[in-house]
C-alpha cells in the first residue's frame, strides 16, 4: 500500500506505480468524491475516448406479442 503526505499548501503526490498502473499523465482532471471519512479521486477522460466501447454489443430486443 502506498502512503502519500497532504502538504501545507494541501497538495498531494501519487506515487509513481500508482500513475503507471492507470495510465496517468499530467495535466488530468479528477473528481472528487467523499464518503465518510473517505476521499476518491476518479480521473476525468475525454469523451472521444469512449468511441468504439460498445462495439459487438447485442443490441436484440426481445418484446412482448403486444408491444410489437
């Protein structure tokens, strides 16, 4: 587990395996969530990176005889 220090001008560094791991680079925006006592920063990605993720999805529709 990585153990990170909030500074006093209450700013932190993530550790570098953890930027590697999930492809981090400069520059990213995060949101911030809290839960409890609990902080989660989730990276922002462009939209366009969405592009193509529901390639080869079923998209059948089984309805009823008389919603046809």
């Amino acid at each position: 587990m990585n153990k990170v220090t909030l500074s006093n001008k209450y700013q932190i560094i993530i550790p570098k395996e953890v930027r590697e791991e999930i492809g981090l680079k400069a520059g990213v925006s995060f949101e911030v969530i809290t839960y409890v006592n609990r902080i989660e920063l989730v990276p922002i990605k462009p939209i366009k990176n969405l592009k193509g993720i529901l390639k080869g999805i079923d998209t059948t529709i089984i309805r009823e005889e008389d919603r046809i």
